[in-house]
C-alpha cells in the first residue's frame, strides 16, 4: 500500500481531541476541546510526480493522443485508461454521459488527479442509470472543480464512493440527485473534502466510515442526513441545512468547529440538528431552528464550548440515560415552543450526567431544565432567565440529584414556582429572583440551601409542605421582599420545620428564622451586575447582612474569583460578599503615615469642611441627593472601593448612604481602621426599596395553579 504524506496530521489531531473524549470524564473533554480551539484543520498536499497530463472534451475523439487540448478524448474513461500513476486528467466544459454498462463508475485505481473546469461547468452525469466515480486500490486521488450528479444505487451507487485502501482529497466539487448516497467513504485512507457542496441525494450527503476532514461546504435538501459518521471525523466552517433527517449524525469521533447546523429534522419529526452516539466535540457551533437541537444516546458523550442551541421547535437538549453532556459558554433560547404548557421541557431534558457552566439558558417556552430520576446536573455560574409555559424552569424529579452553583435564576414567568425539588438538590451562593410564579418549592425528596439569596418573586419565596422531610438545611439564606411571602412551611402536626444553621434573615417573619428585618432595612440593592458571570443583589453599606453569617462559608461569593469570603471578619449573609473583590485595601490605595489613635472613639465620624455635594455613588456618575453644608457631622461608614471618596449615613435619610469627597470631609478614625464599601451600580433614582425592573420588556400575565401533570419525555406514550 502507498503511503500517503498527509494523512498524520489529522491522525495526530484525532488522536488528540477524539480519542481523549471517548474516555469519558467531562473535565478532559473539555480540556482537549480548548486545546483544539485554535488548532488548524489539516490540508491535503499530494507528492504526485507528474508523467503525463490527459485532456477530455465534448469536441475530443477517444482515437486522438488525449496528450494536448487539440488532441483530447472524448470520454473520461478512455483517459482513466490510459493514465499512470500521479497523472492529471484536465476535463472541459460539459455535461459527460459515459457508456459504461449497467450500473458501473468510474473506476480509479492508480494515483491521479482528476480535474474539471468548474463545479458549474464540468459535470459528470449518471443519467439516472449508472454510478458516478469509485476510487478504490490503494490509489490517492484528486478530484476538483466539477460536479457529479443523477447516479443511482447499485454497483457500487453514490456519486463518489472511496473504498479499500484508497485516500481522496474533493475539491470544489458538487454532488447532487445522487443514490444512495452523495459522497461514501468506507476506506481505510484519509479522505478530506474541501468547499463541497452535497444536496439532494436520495439517503444522506455525506457518509463517513473511515476517517474524515471536512473545510467548508454546504450540506443540504438530503433525503436522510446531512453528514452520517460512524468513523473519525472533522468539520470546520461547514453549512449543514434543510435535511430530512438529521443534520449531524454523529457515531464514532467527532469534532465540529465553526460551523452552523439550521432547519434539519422538519420533514421527517423527531430528528436533530445533531444527534450523538459517539464521542463529540463542538466548538463555536450553532444549532439553529431544528426539529430538536442536539440529542444525545445511549453511549454517547458531548463536550460543546461556545456556541448556541436556539430556536429548537421541540427540546433543545435531550440527554438519554447512560449518555453525558458538557455545556461551557452556550447560548440557549427560544427552544420549545411546540411544547409550551405541556410537561415536556423546551430547553434540557436529562436522564443522564449533565454539566452546564458559564451558560445563559434564557426565553424557554416551557421550563429550562428537566432532571429526570436517573439524571445528575450541574448548574455553575450560569444564568436561567424569562423562562415560561406550566413546567417549573428548573424540575428536578425523585430520584434525581443536582448541584446548583454561582447562579442566578431570575425573571421567569412559568406559572409555577422557578425550583420545584422531589430529589436531591443543593443550592450554593445563588440567586433566585423577580421570578412570577415563586421561589423555591421543595415538594419530596430533599433540598439543601446555602448562602442563596431569595427575593422580590411575586409569589412565595421558600416552600416546603414537608418541613424536614424535604428540607435536609438551611444555612445562612437570606429571603426578602417577597410578594406574597417569604416562606410557607406546613405546621401541621407531627412535620418537623426545617432545620437552620448559621444566620438566616427573613422580611416578614413568616420563615420563622427569629431574625426579621423590615425591607427598607436590610438594605438589600436590586438586581444588577455587579461584576462575575450572573448578576446579584448586592448589600448595601450597613445592611445588617453584613458580616453576620456564621459556620464555615464558601471561598467565593456567587460572582466567583476574585470575589473572595469573608471580606472582614466574617462572611455575610446570602449570596453576595459586600467588598469582596479579593484585594486588599492597602493594596488598592496609597496611604499616608498617620499616627494612631490610642483607643478608638465609640462611633465613627466624619466632619464635612466646605459645602460638598452627596451622591450614591463615587461621583455625578451616581445619583445626587443633597449639598451638606460645612460643619456637618456624619456618622461614618467605610471608605469607598474607588479612592478619593468617604461613605456615610445619610444626615435625614434612614438607611440612605452618602458618597463625599475625601478633599472636603475629615474623619476622626483612622483611615486603615475602615472597612472597604462596595461601589453600587449606577442609578438616576433615589435609593428606595423598588421592585426589580422587567429586563426584556415581556408583559407578565397572573400566576396560575402549579400543574398537576409530572412531567415526562416526548417518547413516553402517556406524555400529552
């Protein structure tokens, strides 16, 4: 067998990415998908000896030489037949319709380069009674610039079939209205296809048994799949459109980059823009307005980094038991608007192992995540937003267990509470948020809460009908602002509340923590980006949160690194770490020497020197709120994050902070004794308890009844 100088380079990229999937752990997956990022796809370079060029044209005689324009064959055959080995076969324009018998191709054995005049111009043609072309042996072949069409199945069918030994690199070629399929490759060589164009076969455009490299293309209007590939493959910057079945159908080793997967799986329902069986990578991919998006079998593995799953009529995510799936900085939306107000999930539904980080899943029709009873999820500084329909955003049924981490779950509208929990589920350094129809509904099983912040849902905060037996912990929560109320436990008899640790805060005492602040007092800002991956409520200067939380505490607060706990003695409670950006203040200003108090005076002040303006932040990017004249006193807070700028009460405002410039104030403390304050987000409106804004301008409609219905997949026959 000839050896073939380019088929390493991909071997050694396979081997890299591919092999490293299949063993499985999500983390290396990952890891060798972010390695590959900026790896280059690789081309195809023959060291073909030229001997002779042949020359083929509708106006050629197959008597003639065939060694000159003048003197050309008339039939492509006639110069297969004649050439040797690393020959070139230059064909003109022209539609060829060669006499072979029956069935047959054409067949190349030896190493050659067959080359038309254009995809448009030079066209090989079944006519609907013969194959296209076969390269088989242990030939290397170049085929380019040409189109082959209307073959049909058989002996051996398909457009272009690469078989035995045989290595082919196709090039600006179309294949189109071919049988079975447009291009199958079953050989043990490389075969790298480069800006083809596949549509309209009978079964699928492309096949891939072997290994395979794919640069550019379009794949589109196929009878079956777009590309089918139960070998090693590799597609960058490919179109896959408008097929039948499935656009992707993805066995064995995959890496797809760059590329785009739209409209597949309509004529025919239940297929994907890309359906998993094997070991797959899909790097800045997106999967758009597809049947369902992407579904994951039995067996199979996904690493997706980048990218988008949008607009799915049905789920965008289906995770079968058995099977595993990794989402890292993915867009979902729009996905499952068939299934709205039903008890199928549009955007994710898991009986598997599932990991989402850094991912915005926002605007399902009907629930963002559904865990089954076999399903593990995490859920990492990730953001589930606008979320509707009668299927809670996240439902995590009995038997199936999640992490939810660094995110916030925020403005939904699903008529039902945004957690409903009937298995195991941990919430960390979380935000539930403005959400319509509640907070968290711990039904069974069991929930375990820590650091969360819950607030300003329209409907209740916390809900457990179970007390203990569905509330495994309660461990420094904060539940605030809630519009019916803060938390509904059952005091029926013989059901244990739930069990507290550390420092948990209510507003209207209804959670029974025995520490109860009116809202206006606990100082706690809207939602607003305050730095990390997900917004968060942030403690406002003074807020009783602050440094109030007990027992060990996360090394982060919700935004992550740099956002350190504590910041001061002790952490705060809720999800937020007032200060906490994991500089220290001595690191961030210069200060001058000063001589320090002997004993530090019982409350900190500060004396205003001229008239200064007081705003609610560092300066008149902030809102202003009044001139404090000269010789006012103010009871001092901190010093500000920005330098330059002193914090402190309000002179009439309860509650109210003022920013002032430190050139026009002095305090009598010193100035490394003060804690360091948070700089808010910018704001036009006097600092008042509001409701958090609507962020995407989506009128909200009444709160109906939770649904009745468990949810289900689509291929449970009971499923409405």
């Amino acid at each position: 067998m000839k050896t073939s100088s380019y088929a390493a380079a991909p071997r050694l990229l396979l081997a890299l990415a591919l092999l490293a999937l299949a063993c499985g752990p999500l983390d290396l997956a990952r890891q060798i998908l972010a390695g590959l990022a900026t790896t280059p796809t690789p081309t195809a370079s023959f060291e073909l000896h030229e001997s002779s060029i042949w020359y083929v044209t509708k106006e050629g005689d197959d008597a003639n030489s065939c060694d000159s324009p003048v003197q050309a064959c008339l039939t492509i055959a006639e110069a297969i037949g004649r050439a040797d080995d690393d020959d070139i076969i230059n064909i003109g324009a022209g539609v060829f319709v060669e006499a072979m018998s029956g069935q047959q191709a054409l067949g190349i054995i030896d190493d050659l380069v067959l080359r038309g005049s254009g995809a448009g111009v030079t066209i090989i043609d079944g006519d609907g009674a013969r194959g296209g072309i076969l390269v088989s042996g242990d030939a290397r072949v170049v085929i380019s610039n040409l189109t082959v069409r209307n073959t049909v199945a058989g002996a051996p069918g398909n457009c272009i079939s690469i078989r035995s030994d045989a290595s082919a690199r196709v090039e600006n070629v179309v294949v189109e209205n071919c049988a079975p399929s447009g291009i199958e490759h079953i050989s043990s060589g490389l075969v790298m296809l480069v800006n083809v164009q596949a549509t309209r076969a009978a079964g699928t455009g492309v096949v891939n048994g072997g290994e395979m490299a794919i640069e550019g293309g379009r794949f589109f209007a196929n009878g079956s799949n777009g590309i089918s590939s139960y070998g090693e493959i590799t597609i960058r910057d490919a179109v896959i459109e408008d097929n039948t079945l499935d656009g992707l159908s993805l066995g064995g080793q995959a890496l797809v980059q760059d590329s785009i997967i739209f409209n597949n799986g309509f004529i025919s329902p239940n297929h994907s823009g890309v359906g998993v069986s094997g070991a797959v990578a899909l790097n800045n991919v997106q999967i758009t307005d597809n049947e369902y998006g992407v579904s994951v079998f039995e067996g199979g593995s996904l690493a997706m980094l980048g990218g988008e799953i949008v607009n799915s009529r049905k789920i965008g995510l289906e995770i079968d038991a058995a099977a595993s799936a990794s989402l890292t900085e993915v867009l979902m939306r729009g996905n499952g608007i068939i299934f709205a107000e039903t008890s199928i999930p549009g955007h994710i539904s898991n009986r598997g192992t599932l990991e989402v980080i850094r991912s915005r899943l926002l605007s399902s029709y009907n629930g963002a995540l559904l865990n089954f009873e076999t399903g593990v999820f995490v859920l990492r500084e990730s953001t589930i937003e606008d979320s509707g329909g009668s299927l809670a955003p996240i439902f995590n049924h009995s038997g199936g267990s999640g992490l939810i981490e660094g995110s916030l779950l925020a403005n939904n509208h699903a008529s039902t509470s945004v957690i409903d929990n009937r298995g195991d589920l941990t919430l960390i350094n979380s935000t539930v948020s403005g959400n319509l129809g509640g907070g968290i509904y711990a039904t069974d099983g069991s929930l375990s809460i820590s650091y969360v912040t819950i607030a300003d849902n329209t409907g209740i905060g916390l809900v457990s009908q179970s007390g203990a037996g569905a509330v495994a912990q309660i461990d420094n929560v904060l539940v605030a602002r809630n519009g019916i109320e803060d938390c509904q436990f059952s005091t029926a008899a013989g059901v244990v509340p739930p069990p507290l640790s550390g420092v948990n805060i209510d507003t209207d005492g209804r959670c029974r923590f025995g520490l109860t602040y009116a809202p206006a007092d606990l100082l706690l800002d809207v939602l607003a980006d305050n730095g990390g991956f997900t917004l968060t409520h942030a403690l406002l200067p003074g807020s009783p949160a602050i440094e109030a939380a007990t027992g060990a505490c996360p090394a982060t607060d919700q935004r992550g690194e740099p956002y350190s706990r504590p910041f001061g003695p002790a952490c705060d409670v809720g999800a937020y770490e007032a200060g906490g950006t994991g500089l220290s203040l001595e690191a961030t200003i210069e200060f001058e020497t000063v001589t320090p108090t002997p004993e530090a005076p019982d409350e900190p002040l500060l004396t205003v020197d001229i008239d200064t303006g007081c705003f609610t932040g560092p300066g008149p990017g902030w809102a202003y709120l009044l001139t404090v004249k000269a010789g006012t006193t103010l009871k001092l807070v901190g010093y500000g994050f920005q330098p330059g700028w002193y914090v402190a009460q309000h002179p009439t405002a309860q509650g109210v902070l003022c920013w002032l410039a430190e050139k026009d104030v002095t305090p009598n403390v010193p100035l490394e004794s003060l804690r360091l304050i948070a700089i808010p987000p910018k704001s036009t409106a006097t600092p008042e308890a509001t409701k958090p804004p609507e962020r995407d301008g989506r009128e909200t409609s009444t709160p109906q009844p939770n649904p009745t219905n468990t949810p289900c997949s689509p291929n449970d026959p009971n499923c409405p």
